[in-house]
C-alpha cells in the first residue's frame, strides 16, 4: 500500500534526489542519504536517542521517536526543523502510522502500553495495556488491525482500530523486535530477536503458518538474531535482519524457505528500500553505517558512514 | 476482556483451557552480615527477592493472555531459625520449584533432603566451586554465576590487553580464598603469570590509614601490570585503588571486577530492566537480584515452551538445546547439561560504565563461546548430570 503509493509517485516524477532517512540512536541526530550519490546530504539534530522514524503519506512530516525525550517529534523534512512534538507517552521506541495517516500507534517500552495519537488534534486518543516491553509496530494495509509486540512478554497483541482492544494473543519465541503484514494483509510476519526465528500468521485466523530458522555457516546460532524486516517490491521476497550476525536474509515469501544471506556491516537492525525500489539500506549499529543493497542482483553495492548507532531507516521520495 | 478470553483460547488452543496457577518458592538462608570497614550502606534486606519479585511481576502478563497465574510464596528464614525446618515445612506445603538464596551449605542440605527429591532448585547467591564439580546435584540449577565464570571473564580482559604479568593480594575470609584460588586457576588457564601474592593481614582502620599503609604493603610486590585484589565481602579492597606503590590499575573484587550483573548494564534493552527494578525496589540491580530474575525467566519460558510446569518437564527443557532466553546480555542464556550451570555472557565493569563483555571477541570454542567461561564439559567433575562420560 505504501509501496503503491510510492511508485505511483515515482511515476511522475524521475527519481533524482530520493533520500533515505536515519535515526542515530547514540548522537540524536538524523542522517539523509541521497539515493542517487549514496551520500550523506545532510544531518539533523533531533531529541534524544531518535529512534523509530516514519513519514507521513504525503512525505511532508517526519516523526521521530525521541525516546529518552518521551516524545515523537514531527520534523519538516525540506528544512530539518523541528515543527512541534506529539504527546507519546513515556519512552516512545517504535510507531506505526495508519494507511488514512491520521493516527500513530507508539510503543512505550517503559510502560507496556501502546499509545494511540492523532497527528491532526494531536491529543492521545487511547492507551492500550499491552506485555511488557512493547516495541513491534504493524499495521494492516486497510488499516483495521494494529499489532503490538512485547518483548518480554513474547506475544503479538491484535489489537481492533475501531474499538482499540486487544482481540488476541499470540505467542512467538523469545524477544519478539518487529511486526510487519504482508502487502496483500492476509500475513502477519513477526521476528523474535533471541529466539532467533520469525513467525507467520495467517491474519484472519491468527494462526501460525509457519516457522522460520536460519543458519549461516560459520556463525554463531546465538548470534543469528532476527531484527527488521521488508518485503521485495515486487512482494515475492521477504528481507531481514539479523543483529550481530552481520547478515540479512532473504526469504521466499511463499515457501518461507531462506534464499540466500547477505553480508553487511555490524548489528543490522532496521531496513528501507528506495522508492524506485531498486536499493536496500540496511542500518548497521555497531559499525555506524547503512549498506546498501542491490535488490536485483542481491549484492551489497555501498557502505556509507552515518552517526553513531544508527537505529531505523526510512524513504522520501523527493519530487523535484 | 471476555472477548479477548475468547481469542486468546481460539489462537492458544493448545493450551489448557482452565486457568493454571503455578506455585513458586522463594527460600532465603538470612545470614548475619558479616562486619566491613566501612561504614557505607551494605546489602538491601530484598538482595535478590526483589529480582524473584519483579520476574513474577513480568512473567504475569505472558500468564494473563495464556491463563497462567504465577504464585510466589516468600519464605525468609532468619539467622536464628533453622533453615531445614522451614524448608521442610514448605515442601511439604507443595512447593515443587524453588528459588534459593543460602549459602553452599544450606543449599546442599536442602537439596539432598528426601522431599526436594522431585522438586527443582534455583541457585542465585552461592558461587561455590564445588557446587557445580564434585557437589553437584541433579535438582539444582545455578542461575548465578560460578566463581569461574567470573575469573575466566576477567583473565580473557587481562590477556585481550596483554597485561600478563599479576599480582594478588588475598583477604583473610574463606571466600577471598575461594576467589584467589579460581583467579589463579583461571590466570593459568589463559597462560598468564602471578608475579607476586600477598595476604591481607592488617587489621588496621583503612579508612584513616589507607595512604599509609598500602604503598609499604604493596612496595615490596614485584612489577606487575594489573593488581589483582580478592577481597569479595568489600572489606579492604575499596582503600587499595590510588593508594599502592607503584602506579597500577586494580582489578578482581575492587576496580575492574566480573560480576552476573551490575546497575551500570544498559546495553541490549537492559536499561529497559534497570529502570522498572529501580522503580520496583527503589534501588539499583545486583548480581542476586539478576540472578532470582532470571531464574523465574527461565521458569516462565520453559513452562510456555515445553506446555507443562513440573519440575522434569521444566529442567529438561532448560537443559536442552532449545533453551534461549532472553536475558538483556545480547545473547540468548541457556543451561549447561553437565552440570546445571547457566552461561551467560558476562559484564566486565567499574563502578561507572561496563568496560568489556566476556567471552572478548577471539575466544572461540567448538560449540558455544559462552562455554569459555568456567567449567567446560571435558573439565567437569559433576556426575550427577548424567551427561559426562
């Protein structure tokens, strides 16, 4: 859904100065790297420990959780300035912005809610009990479901758009980091960090369709944990992260089998693709770098120096 | 809610479908606080409790969607009671899994009691050696780091650093010695040297007298690099940094020291934790509340993974293979099949930030890197296990 949008986007407008967006966790700052020149063409002061980093649908707000600021920051992406905060609840990590991109729904990773904002009269709309820990944030394509995940709880909350409670519980392996739906919204993909596999449900049922493991040779299996994840533009892939096994697999999206495993800098965490969808950025904490990737051919092509522990990634199509 | 009930038995119907309430013990040997120099605050009277309490508290939201409700007993025996009595009595009140804080002595007596036969025990205070080789018992698991653990940490800094050449200075207590006696073992497994070694034997005020006495005392060590200290009450190691003859960081009980855990521990979502102990406890996180965390953890996982709470079902679960929980250390922590020990990485710190995390990168091992800390499978003496040749 987003991606459409995005394409539909680039269709009218030739994709000369695409950006990539990063959150450095460590300097509380943001990065923005030029898609075409792989550079980094400007840095922003943010709150502190930026964190989770999202656009608006029309690409003319930023938000940023500040998570040591308890606050997400809404920043103008033309200027770097800060426009004003939203009210977030205590230690915002992680956020997802509905389809009709009026309500944020935040992780408070200290509070174990989840926080539902509206961008427009920014006032807090509801709090919803989740476990403790929460820090995935998916969202259905229609928008109807919101699913929070807990890490210390392990379990992915279902929670109703309409009436904001949980409809049901989930549980995964241990450390569950990041929900994402499918495109089509019949998959609900979930990764769990120490648990060291990623869950599929099928979204209706909420049952498990499938397990997913990884083994890289000559790594660590304790070392193999699942982070970020992505699907393909052309939705036949699934890309994730794996933390300090340096990797990102590559997964078939239909036969959960992993494909194959992509090196890239140290503790890869989070993921964007261009909006032309031709390039992954993966953002890589401990070398303080974003890889990128080249989805065609499935080869890294760049590294490039950001800030210091670079945490979440994402993509501004620039209309030019 | 009701609605959620209902989801959650559609999506979990594998699980029970009435609620299960699942007993757990907290046992606690009091012991007299053994007297220090200093005059600073000593142990909190919750070490360790307070972690058992905030694990059940964190464990309750996984119960609350899967129906499981989590009952911590608490029973605290004072210095002038008898500990067996009381366990007994608790035992004997059906408590099947227990969370221990007792010296190595009264943990044996009660593991070796005919009614802890069928029950499973955490230990999250005795570093004992012994507990883990020769005294080892099938119905204990050891959440707290072994004293070898500790010492394997801190000698793979050493030798990361090339500072080979070590000088100790041991404290009079029992378990100074125990600490001075893995410390040397462990300096000669990672092929480092003792220089020179000393017993604390002053009696003295350090606290008046500290820059008198430690320069004379520690003038006729020969050169070394580091200044190794067993001292592990915190009796007179803390008047020992600055004030030595020769200019040389301190390290073992005092400076740089290996523990399980410390408040300085943040990375890793381990911040997360401090915070909600700090607000729990109001104080900060030691190495017992840790360990008496994430003995309930490691409970609560087996339980959801493994479907059943009872002791075998728990243990064996934790000895296996499929065991990775999640303990804010960056790697998953698992349980030792030969001896019950559990691995974990561990933090070497000061007062003020974490300086490494043992094992330091380039200590390999065939199976599990956090194997290089402690006692390895070839090296056990533990029989009860079932899993040495």
């Amino acid at each position: 859904m987003i991606r459409a949008l995005l394409l539909s986007t680039l269709l009218a407008t030739p994709a000369l100065a695409d950006e990539i967006w990063v959150t450095n966790e460590s300097d509380d700052t943001v990065s923005v790297i030029d898609v075409a020149t792989l550079a980094v063409k400007a840095t922003y002061p943010t709150g502190e420990r930026p964190r989770g980093i999202t656009f608006s649908r029309d690409f003319k707000k930023l938000y940023i959780c500040a998570s040591d600021s308890d606050a997400v920051e809404v920043m103008d992406p033309e200027t770097g300035a800060i426009l004003h905060d939203l009210p977030s609840g205590e230690d915002p990590e992680q956020f997802v912005l509905a389809p009709d991109d009026k309500l944020l729904y935040i992780a408070n990773e200290n509070d174990a809610v989840t926080t539902v904002v509206d961008t427009q009269s920014r006032k807090v709309v509801a709090q919803i009990d989740v476990g403790v820990e929460p820090e995935g944030m998916g969202i259905s394509p229609d928008g109807k479901v919101q699913v929070t995940t807990s890490e210390t709880t392990n379990m992915a909350h279902w929670i109703d758009t309409t009436t904001h409670q949980i409809v049901a519980n989930s549980l995964v392996d241990s450390r569950p980091r990041h929900a994402e739906f499918s495109p089509d919204g019949a998959e609900l993909w979930v990764s769990a960090e120490i648990g060291g596999t990623v869950t599929v449900f099928d979204a209706a049922t909420q049952t498990e369709k499938g397990k997913i493991a990884f083994e890289i040779p000559g790594i660590r299996p304790e070392k193999i944990q699942p982070v970020g994840m992505l699907f393909s533009p052309d939705r036949t892939k699934v890309f994730v992260a794996l933390g300090p096994a340096n990797h990102v697999a590559v997964i078939d999206a239909k036969t959960f089998t992993v494909e194959r495993y992509l090196m890239v800098g140290r503790r890869v965490w989070h993921l964007a693709l261009s909006p032309d969808g031709t390039k992954l950025f993966t953002t890589n904490g401990v070398s303080g770098d974003v890889t990128v990737i080249d989805v065609a051919a499935l080869e890294p092509l760049a590294t490039i120096k950001v800030g210091r522990f670079p945490w979440g990634a994402a993509a501004r199509p620039t209309p030019n | 809610m009701k609605n959620l009930v209902a989801s959650a038995f559609l999506v979990l119907a594998s699980q029970p479908l009435c609620a299960e309430t699942i007993r757990l013990d907290w046992l606690e040997r009091q012991v007299e606080p053994p007297p220090v120099l200093s005059n600073l605050a000593g142990d909190p009277a919750d070490l360790g409790l307070a972690g058992a309490r905030l694990s059940v508290t964190d464990i309750a939201t996984t119960g609350k969607f899967l129906k499981i409700d989590w009952d911590l007993h608490e029973t605290v025996v004072s210095p002038a009671d008898d500990f067996l009595t009381a366990a007994k009595k608790t035992l004997a009140e059906g408590a099947k899994v227990l969370i221990v804080r007792a010296p190595a002595a009264d943990l044996l007596a009660l593991a070796d009691l005919p009614e802890a036969k069928g029950a499973l025990i955490f230990n999250t205070s005795a570093p004992d050696q012994r507990l883990r080789d020769e005294d080892c018992r099938a119905n204990v698991l050891h959440a707290i780091p072994s004293l070898a653990m500790r010492t394997d940490a801190l000698a793979q800094m050493l030798l990361k650093k090339g500072w080979g050449h070590l000088a100790l200075i041991t404290g009079p207590q029992p378990e100074d010695r125990a600490f001075a006696d893995a410390l040397k073992a462990s300096l000669t497994k990672f092929g480092l040297s003792l220089a020179g070694e000393k017993d604390w034997p002053l009696t003295s005020d350090m606290r008046r007298s500290g820059a008198a006495e430690v320069p004379l005392f520690t003038q006729d060590l020969r050169d070394h690099d580091v200044l190794l200290v067993a001292d592990e009450r915190g009796d007179f190691a803390r008047y020992i940094p600055f004030n030595t003859w020769l200019p040389r960081p301190v390290a073992g009980s005092e400076g740089l020291s290996a523990k399980g855990w410390t408040e300085v521990v943040e990375d890793y979502g381990a911040a997360q934790l401090q915070d909600r102990f700090r607000v729990a406890a109001n104080r900060p996180m030691q190495d017992e509340d840790f360990a008496a965390w994430v003995a309930v953890a490691a409970i609560s996982d087996a339980r959801t993974r493994a479907g059943k709470a009872d002791p075998a079902t728990l243990r064996s679960f934790l000895l296996s293979d499929k065991a990775r929980i999640a303990a804010f250390l960056g790697q998953p922590v698992s349980f030792r099949p030969w001896d019950g020990q559990m691995r974990q990485p561990i933090p070497l710190v000061t007062d003020r930030a974490v300086v490494a995390m043992a094992p330091l990168e380039g200590f390999l091992h065939a199976e599990n890197e956090l194997d290089t800390l402690g006692t390895d499978r070839p090296e056990t003496l533990c029989k009860a296990f079932g899993a040495t040749p």
